[in-house]
C-alpha cells in the first residue's frame, strides 16, 4: 500500500503488476518437473526508463555445454541446498557479481525441462537497482546483457536452427546481434505472456 502523500516508484508499480502475474517462489520451487538434475536460474529485472529490463550472460565460445549460448545466470542445485530460490541467488552472483541482498524476490516462472541435458530448471524472477558494475565469472561467462522487454518482444519469430545435424523450427528472440533459444527463449515466452494477460488488468499503468 502507497500512502495517499506519495506516489508509487515506476519500479513499485512493476513489482505490483509482476506479483500479480507470477507464481508464488515457493509453490514454484515445489513443482515436479522432468528432468534427472534440479537447477534454477535468475531472472534480473530492472526498470530504466519506466520500461522492464533483463540481465543475460552470453556463456563463453570454449564451454563444454551451451558454448555461446545465451541464458540467465544460473546453474545446477547443490548438495547441500535446500532451497532452489538460493541456488538462484548463490550462481546470479557467481555468475555476473550481483549479491543475493541485492535483489527483491518477487515470483517465479514455469519450471522448464531442457532436452540434451535433462535438466529440470526453476526459473525465479528478482528485481534489482539499475546500473550495476557487473562481475563476469571469468571461466563461464563472455559478456553480460541488458536487454528491453520491448525489443525482446519486437524480436520474436520462429527460425530454422540446425543442431547435430538435425534441422528444427523453435521460437527465438533476436535483438541485434544477439539470439535466444531453448529453455531462456521459453522462459521468456512465459515472462512475456504473463505481462501481456495484465495489460488489461483495472489500475495498470506500470508503464506510465
């Protein structure tokens, strides 16, 4: 609740919209998904502009799996936690240098499976602070993105890809020079459409 002498942040006002439209973190992290290994991965947001930002990482050329790829910061569930949403927060800040007390939980998305790796991967989605000094983990990550919503969505399409030789048509987002595909192109689907549902939501002028 905003108190009647103060208007709401463009950042709030997002926070509100997004909390309608996500999962709950918990009842998300407790789905049955397919796939033989848990992960989880961040999904940063941040509002510039009054318009919703994500943070990518492209993963480096000489990787064994997903070389070049682009996808959220994330990675495998360790042993010894119990808690998707921190194995989020422990690879984001692995991953790009983004500290856990710096992001504000706020939801999560449709846990996904990933075919060549059999992973069942949780996505939860943080709001942050723009502007961040990101911290590229030297042995995983090429370069870190920040990528409008707007141009995400103006990118969409289907594409033909090739992958070990087997051709395939999938949804892609293609801003620039930079494409997403697979599992972060499906996350991003279920980000966007769920955004899209509450556009028409009575009071909504996150964007405003």
């Amino acid at each position: 609740m905003f108190s009647a002498s103060s208007s709401p942040t463009p950042r709030e006002l997002w926070a509100q919209r997004l909390k309608r439209v996500l999962l709950d973190p918990a009842e998300a992290a407790a789905l049955d998904v397919h796939g033989r290994i848990d992960a989880a991965v961040l999904v940063p947001l941040f509002v510039s502009d009054g318009a919703l930002h994500a943070v990518f990482t492209r993963r480096r050329d000489d990787l064994r799996r997903h070389a070049g790829e682009i996808s959220f910061p994330g990675g495998r569930q360790d042993d010894d936690e119990t808690d998707l949403r921190l194995t989020a927060l422990r690879e984001a800040e692995e991953e790009i240098g983004l500290p856990p007390d710096a992001v504000e939980l706020i939801g999560a998305l449709q846990p996904t499976p990933t075919i060549a790796t059999n992973y069942a991967v949780y996505p939860f989605v943080g709001l942050i602070e723009p502007g961040h000094a990101w911290t590229p983990s030297a042995s995983e990550v090429a370069a870190i993105l920040e990528l409008s919503l707007d141009d995400l969505r103006a990118g969409y399409a289907r594409q033909r890809m090739l992958r070990r030789g087997l051709p395939f048509r999938t949804d892609v987002y293609v801003v620039g020079e930079n494409l997403i595909w697979g599992a972060t192109a499906r996350m991003l689907t279920d980000l966007l459409e769920r955004l899209d549902v509450s556009v028409s939501a009575p009071g909504d002028h996150a964007g405003s």
